[in-house]
C-alpha cells in the first residue's frame, strides 16, 4: 500500500492520536495536507502536524496582499536557504525568490523559510480555537534551547531579553507565562518567536504557529511585510501586528537542529497528552514511514500525498493568484486625502505628478470605479476623469501586466503621455507589477 493509501486510512480512522512530520518544504503542498487533516481526521482524534518550508509570506484569509506585502522588494530580491542565522547582514550564496500564498485560517501575516519550524494541532471542540494550551506545549519544547520564551496575552510566543532576576523575583520554572527574566520597553521589548491563529468547522478546531528557530533571513523580514501602499490603501481586511521578532537560537543558547527542535515539541504533545509511544518511532531523517499502535500514529509524509485528490485539488487552489488576490473585500486606493479617507499620506514620490489625483475601488480583485485627473482646471479634469475610468473600469489586477503600457496605450490626453506613465507606474508600485523607475 502506499504511503498515501495508508494516510488516507489512517486519518480516517478512530486512533486517538496522530503526529505527522512533513518531508516536504513545499508550503502549498504543506498547507493542503493540513487542511486535509483538519477536513477528514476523526472527529475525536488529536492532530500534530510539522512541517518547515521553503522561503515565502503566509498572509490570512482576511487579510490583503497588496496592504501586507512589499510586492516590489520580493520581486528584485532573493532570500538565504541554508538555515544558519546571521545578525550582521544579509546571507550570501544559496538563495530563492519568495513565494506568497494565502492560508486558509485567518491571523496575520508571516514569513516562512528553512529555519523556520512550523506546527498544527487539530483536536475535538468544543476547546478553545485559540487557546495558551498548545502555545504552552511548544514553550515547553522551546525552553529545552531557550529559557526565555513565554506566552503572551495574544497568545504568541516571545522571549524576554533582559538580565535575569533576582532569585525571589523568579517565577516558578512551570509557569509558562512569565520567565526569569526581565522585559520592559525599548532595548528590553519582548521579541516575537511565535505568532499563532486558528479556525473553527464543525467539530474541530485548528491552532497552528510559527517558531522562529533559526532563520537565516531574519534582518530582512519587516522589509518584505512593509507594502509601499499600505499609507494609500483604505481596507477592512484584517492588519497584521508588527512586534519585534528573534530567533529562538542565539549566541547564548544551544543550537538544535530543526529534527531535533521537532523531536521537542513532539515529546511535548506526547507528554501533555500523555500518550503512549510503545512500539513507535520516528524513521530516520531521508525516509517516510508511518508507524502505529492502537493509540498513536507516528511517521513522516511528503509530496506524494498530492496523489489524494482532495489534497491536489487544495494544491491547485491555493496557488492560484484568483486565491490569492480575487477576494471580495472591497478596498480604496487614493493618492491624497479623500472623503472616505482622511488619513494623512507620506510625502509621494518625487516624480508623481503633483497636480495629480489617483482614487480607485477594487473589489473581488476588479478595479469597479476610478477617479483620475492631471489637470488642477475642472473642465480638463471632469474629461481626464472620464477616459481614465472608461480605461480601468472593470479591470482584473491580475490580468494586466503594466498599468503604465495600458494607460499609456489607451489614455489620450494631448502632450500628456509621459504624466500618464508616471500615473501608471505609481498604480504599478502600488498594485505588485513590475517597476522601474529608470524607465520614467
């Protein structure tokens, strides 16, 4: 029987508990096997599923690509693979462009890579989606590298970096919301190792996290999740919460590698479920296997599951970009103060025209309306208005290639082609398409 036959069988049966490590460092493969855990597992079983990807941004459900993303900086630049932090600079030699790809829980946004540790832990409700339990299970696991890692009030993960406290001020070594060490603000802010969301369907509920253990891309992190059109976007999406992050490995601490970190947080689920682990066993590090007893699956999978047509139908789905960025919430992008956006704006780029007014509704992906002038005259600018919105009304984002070539080629205003480009290439810097600004 294959591995997947066996999957398949196993995930569906009525064994209590279930540990799958991933082979595989394909996040859209990864992210379908979970979601077919957390579809087809039994409704009384317990789920821990791990799995490390290669580089990529994870944004939520409700979240939006272009408010969260530097589409830009991920499309000129290339991120470290070998999982070995550096804290002096950028990584050299091995790299990867940067996958994006929307989950399917809701949460902020986070970046992935090899030295990231990802887990999921599907159970029975009615506990909490988003709960300490699991988050405390993986301090647990982490403090066997890093005693100062804790759970917060929004249920992440973070060390505190300040010097140790006194004896009498230490908390008790179970306690896995406070450490023995100080924090504040500043220098001494807690670093975020861990962020966290969940969803609920039915019978189950789904807690899944990052683990910052050792990423070799952790300087260069908030540029990617810093979008240049965040000012100009009006959304009801969900925003991602920026915090200061770290990686769980320092000079200070031992460093696991990631077979050993996950072999912790392993020990940790077993141990606060107290399962029964007799006869089974991890295989070794190249195999895949799948192990049992009448209590307990243990083995890895990899990307021979995509042979289960509801995970390769998953697969498909999410790597689409109508996935990705054709979603219903409708958003604004405005150049300047508007009446539905009085928010103030940086200062434009030096070569936006100043006379200038960019205003855009977008909903399901689809420029819906759009007010676009040049010209601070009202009979020139009522006119421009309308050519520009008879151009972009009812445009796909992800079906044009260049704002600034389509304006260029369908716009018509008299000795203004090079205003349009410049409309055009801002459209483009905002919307995620190739940008030069050579070329203006």
């Amino acid at each position: 029987m294959s591995i997947a036959a066996r999957f398949s069988l196993l995930v569906r049966g009525p064994i209590k508990y279930h540990i799958y490590v991933s082979r595989s460092h394909d996040v859209a493969a990864n992210l379908s096997i979970e979601h077919y855990l957390f579809q087809k597992s039994h409704p009384a079983s317990v789920v821990l599923f791990l799995y490390v990807n290669k580089p990529c941004i994870v944004i939520g459900t409700n979240q939006n690509p272009w408010f969260e993303v530097n589409h830009h900086l991920i499309r000129r630049k290339k991120v470290a693979l070998d999982p070995t932090p550096r804290h002096d600079g950028p990584p050299a030699k091995d790299q990867e462009s940067i996958a994006v790809i929307r989950r399917r829980s809701g949460g902020g946004t986070v970046f992935h890579d090899l030295g990231n540790v990802n887990f999921s832990v599907i159970f029975p409700l009615p506990e909490k989606v988003i709960n300490y339990k699991h988050a405390e299970m993986v301090v647990r696991a982490i403090r066997k590298t890093n005693p100062r890692a804790r759970v917060n009030d929004r249920h992440d993960i973070v060390l505190d970096p300040g010097p140790l406290l006194a004896e009498s001020d230490r908390p008790d070594p179970d306690d896995t919301r406070r450490t023995a060490y100080a924090f504040g603000h500043g220098e001494l802010e807690p670093r975020k190792i861990s962020g966290s969301a969940g969803k609920a369907s039915g019978p189950r509920g789904l807690h899944h996290g990052t683990c910052l253990l050792a990423s070799p891309n952790l300087w260069s992190i908030s540029a990617y999740l810093r979008s240049p059109a965040t000012p100009y976007l009006l959304t009801k999406a969900t925003p991602s919460t920026r915090s200061p992050v770290a990686n769980i490995v320092s000079q200070e601490t031992p460093r696991p590698t990631t077979s050993i970190f996950q072999r912790q947080i392993i020990d940790s689920f077993t141990q606060m479920y107290d399962i029964d682990m007799t006869n089974v066993s991890l295989p070794e590090e190249s195999d895949t296997a799948l192990k049992n007893n009448r209590n307990c699956v243990l083995g890895t999978v990899d990307d021979s599951l995509l042979d289960i047509p509801e995970i390769r139908s998953g697969y498909d789905e999410i790597q689409s970009a109508e996935w990705l960025y054709e979603q219903k919430r409708e958003f604004t992008l405005s150049s300047h103060i508007c009446k539905e956006d009085r928010r103030n704006r940086p200062s434009l780029p030096d070569w936006f025209p100043p006379s200038a007014r960019v205003y855009l509704k977008i909903k399901w992906g689809v420029i819906i309306s759009s007010t676009i002038s040049l010209s601070t005259h009202p009979n020139n600018a009522a006119s421009e208005r309308e050519q520009f919105d008879t151009v972009l009304k009812n445009t796909r984002i992800i079906k044009t290639n260049s704002f600034r070539e389509l304006l260029v080629e369908r716009v018509s205003l008299s000795g203004q082609a090079h205003v349009v480009g410049r409309v055009g290439a801002w459209l483009d810097l905002m919307l995620g398409k190739q940008f030069d600004r050579d070329t203006l």
